[in-house]
C-alpha cells in the first residue's frame, strides 16, 4: 500500500465513491446525534466507560488470568495468541482437527487484521462471511471500508452487480431477476447464506466485550447471521484482542447503552448473544477462546497512546471525520480505517513503513473525533504524540522540518539577526513570491500574509522614543 497522502490524492477523485461515502456518513452521524440525545446521562455514560476501561487496563493481567480461569470453568478452551502467525496457526489447527474444510464467520475485525481468511484458504479450508456488508466485500473480492459498515462504499447498483456476478461461484447464485431494491438484495444474502449455516459444523467469531468474573463472550450485531453463526455450528472458535475485557456484568451494562447508539444509532442491538463456555446439549460443545495480542501489550506501555485500547470500535469517529468522508476507507491501508485507525495501526504495527508512518498525519485535528467518542479518547493527542514519534524517527521531510526549526531557534535567540532579517525582508517585499518554494502542498491553497514596509521594532523606536 501507497502513504496515506498519495492513496487519499487519487480516491478523492472518485467522484461515485464521495458521493456514497457522503451520504451513508451523513445520514449514520445524524441518527446517531438523535439517539445519543434521547439520554440526559449521555455523559456521565461515557466517563463511566472511560474509567472502567481505563481501570481494566491498569490491571489487564489480573482480569485476563480471571478469565481464563472462568472460560475453563465453564468447559471452554483458552489459548494465547502473542501475533498474527500464533494466532493464525492455533486456529487452522483447530479446525483441521475437527476434519471440516469449510467454516461460517461473524464478522470479526481481529481475524481480518491477522488474515484469518487468506491463512485459512492457504491450509485448503474455506471461511464464509456472513455479515451482508462483508459478504458483499468478499463476493466483491474487495477489501473493508469502514469499521461497522464495510461495504459503505458501495452504492446498490454496485451491489446487485457482484451478486449477479460472483454468488453463483461461492454457492447458491442469485435469482436471475435480481433487482436493486434493498429488499430484493437481503432476500438474496438471506437464502444465499442459509444453505452455509445449515451445513456448517465451525464457526469463527470475534467478541465485543468478555466479561471476566463469568467467562461470558458477547456479541451484539443488526442482522441476525451472528446468532447463526454462534449457534448452530458443533464447533466455535472467538479470536478475541486482549483488550476487549470488561470485568464484571455490570460493566458490561454501560457499554450496553453506548455501543448501539453510537453505533447503529439504536437504543439497543437487535441480536445481543451472550455465551458462557459449553452446555451439554445446547449450542456449540466444543468452544475455543483464542486471546489476541499482536501489538496490544506494546501499545499498553505507552502512557499516552494507551487510551487508544478503549477503543469500543463503534466507529463514531470515522463518521464525522472530514478526512475520512473525502478519502474513504481503503486510503488508508488497513482493516482499522478512519481516526480511530490512524492511532491504532500505527500502534499495533509500528511505524516503520511508509504508509504506518503518514497515518497520524492522516487528520485535520478538528476535535470532532473525541467530541463523539463514547469512551473519550483523546484522538488528536494521541495523533500529535505519534507525530512526535515518526518525525524523531527522521526522514526527508523531518530532517528539513529540523533543519528550518534549528536555525529558526538560532534566529530568535539572536536580535541583531532578527532585526537585520526583518529589515532585509521589508526592503525587499515586493520582490518575495507569494507561495513558498519546496512547501506546495500547503502554499498551493494559502496566501503568506503582506509583509509590512516597516518592521515592527523599527515602527515601535519611531513612534515611542521620539
């Protein structure tokens, strides 16, 4: 993947994606301010899931050793996963061992940020998502766009044409008088997928939240297809991010009220599935619960960036960003897209490469972010404190974004230099350009302000020593 910069510079282009990118966040971020507005606690909700995440940080290691301790009460399975690979590899095992080639999918942002699908294809076992929007992105040979809403930038017609094109090839194809309706399309996915739920004996998930004191995983979802998923298989597998513990239920009961509002801007998830372990006779009788860090415990230890663990992923922030609305999700080269994911992925993956790297720089800092995060993180500081860290890394740019605040500093600690060059610059105004050279992505779209025929000090010992 490209830097941010250059990705962004040709999606905005794409005048059909803006246009559905426009309107699917416009009219997401305006139902949400509705629901949000229905609780006069709106508030005292969100410092109480900052400071039960926050806490739950503080002693991750206590909570995640009670947890274990309650899944394998309960008759489940707990396996460490330190990254990708580990965690990877855990699961193709698993599924091996049950001798199924096929499994079903809730959607699950930590399996697309490990590469579940493509580790699982590469052992000879096909994974089926059965969210719509991720069925679409799959069908679609695509990636997501955006954090609840995978599929945001397409546009209905677009849809229509993948599942007339590619369901036949995955399983049951499309009625060959498909039309556009949204209605038409659901009833496409529905019958698609119920063939796969029906036949399927392992499902994949990922967690909401995973309650410690009882081991219980929670998954709260619009469409009905987790339900499936978590249900009927003989076998699930929950790859779950370390941060996604809460400790007790009633934790869990805040997160309850802010996550769907912030989310689908409902008062509550059609489908909120809970599970604790195994039952005999009753669901899944096998359950493995693969906890995941591939980065986590890295971004724990830093005192600033940590907040970003909070992260409920209810993707508020993508919703009224102004960046992300122009630029779309794919810009900006991972699963986590969005302001949420230029503190994220950097975090997790480090800054080494040319696209991590120009991710913080990914924002206008507007604030709009935090303002609507139901976990006040402090996105903008967060930003600013990885921009601190890429550019102390050096670089073509920061190394003359140095040199020029060096001999700034020289300049400033001097006044006989400073009033020379002030002087030097009024005699010569006229003959200064009015775009900066080397700096034209920012002069491009901005005048320098007129340089005065006087300079201030010269101004200041005229006028008040005489």
């Amino acid at each position: 993947m490209p830097s941010f910069p250059r990705a962004a510079r040709v999606a905005v282009q794409d005048e059909t994606l803006r246009a559905n990118l426009r309107h699917a966040t416009h009219t997401i971020r305006d139902k949400r301010a509705k629901a949000v507005s229905e609780l006069n606690d709106w508030a005292e909700l969100r410092e109480a899931g900052k400071q039960i995440k926050d806490r739950t940080l503080r002693h991750l290691d206590t909570y995640l050793l009670q947890l274990e301790e309650s899944v394998t009460a309960a008759g489940g399975t707990v396996h460490w996963a330190a990254d990708a690979d580990e965690a990877n590899r855990i699961v193709t095992d698993l599924v091996r061992a049950t001798g199924e080639r096929e499994v079903v999918k809730v959607k699950s942002m930590a399996t697309q940020e490990i590469g579940l699908n493509e580790a699982l294809e590469a052992a000879g076992i096909a994974a089926y998502e059965t969210d719509l929007a991720e069925l679409i992105v799959q069908l679609g040979d695509d990636r997501p766009s955006h954090i609840l809403v995978p599929a945001i930038h397409r546009n209905r017609g677009e849809i229509r044409e993948i599942f007339t094109r590619a369901m036949g090839e995955w399983g049951r194809p499309a009625p060959d008088d498909l039309t556009d309706r949204p209605a038409d399309l659901a009833e496409a996915a529905r019958l698609h997928l119920r063939e796969k739920f029906l036949r399927a004996k392992v499902g994949i998930s990922g967690a909401n939240f995973m309650v410690a004191e009882t081991g219980t995983l929670v998954v709260v979802e619009s469409e009905g297809n987790g339900r499936m998923c978590l249900t009927l298989p003989e076998t699930l597998i929950s790859v779950v991010g370390i941060e996604k513990t809460v400790p007790t239920w009633q934790d869990l009961e805040v997160f309850l009220q802010t996550l769907p509002r912030s989310s689908t801007a409902e008062r509550m998830n059609p489908y909120t599935s809970t599970w604790t372990g195994t039952t005999d006779g009753d669901g899944p009788q096998t359950f493995h619960l693969v906890l995941l860090d591939n980065g986590r415990t890295s971004v724990l230890a830093d005192e600033v960036g940590r907040q970003t663990l909070r992260c409920i992923r209810c993707s508020a922030c993508l919703n009224v960003c102004p960046v992300y609305e122009r630029a779309g999700g794919h810009a900006y080269g991972s699963v986590y897209p969005g302001p949420i994911g230029a503190i994220l992925t950097p975090q997790l993956r480090g800054t080494s490469s040319e696209l991590d790297a120009s991710l913080p720089f990914a924002s206008s800092l507007c604030g709009a972010c935090y303002e609507v995060c139901p976990v006040a993180i402090d996105i903008p500081e967060v930003l600013v404190h990885l921009r601190e860290k890429v550019a102390d890394q050096g670089g073509r740019g920061h190394r003359l974004e140095k040199a020029a605040i060096k001999a700034a500093g020289w300049v400033l600690n001097h006044p006989a230099a400073l009033t020379a060059g002030e002087r030097a610059a009024s005699r010569t105004r006229k003959l200064l350009p009015k775009k900066l050279p080397l700096a034209a992505a920012w002069t491009n779209t901005r005048e320098l302000p007129d340089i005065p025929a006087e300079p201030f000090r010269d101004w200041w010992k005229r006028t008040h020593n005489s």
